[in-house]
C-alpha cells in the first residue's frame, strides 16, 4: 500500500542532517551560547553526512556546511533583535 511518495535515501539523510543540526543549535541557544568547538563539531558531523550522499548532491549539501562560527554568531544576533 503506497502511503504517497516514498522518501529517497538521500532525502532522509538530507532530512535528517537538518533536523540534528537544527537540534544541535537549539540546544547551544537553550545553553546561552555556542562555543566554536561545539559549532565546528557540529559542522564536521553535517560534512560526514553530505558525503553519505550521491555525489551529484554531495556539492551542494557540502556548500551548506561553509558558514563560519563568526558569520554563524552575526546571523543569530540578528534574529534575536525584536523586530
């Protein structure tokens, strides 16, 4: 029985990554603060992922990874400012 589209591999990977490294800031954020080595670790973990990907995905998924912890900080000063 076919419940919609099934998923490929890669769009579960990719989900996924997403989806940890969305947990892993929410919860450097619910700490207070993100140290770079827990963001570079982040950042690593993601890489990992993107190369579990058929290489026509890897590069673009790789981009991804390419925010450094400075530009990282910046951005999310700038979503905490109220608006």
């Amino acid at each position: 029985m076919n419940h919609g589209t099934p998923m490929t591999t890669s769009r579960r990977i990719s989900a996924a990554a997403l989806y940890a490294a969305a947990l892993t800031a929410a919860a450097a954020v619910a700490a207070g603060c993100a140290s770079p080595q827990l963001y570079a670790a982040g950042q690593q973990w993601q890489r990992n992922e993107c190369r579990k990907l058929p290489p026509a995905e890897q590069d673009r998924c790789l981009k991804s990874t390419a925010m450094s912890f400075e530009e990282y900080q910046r951005e999310a000063a700038a979503a905490r400012v109220p608006r």
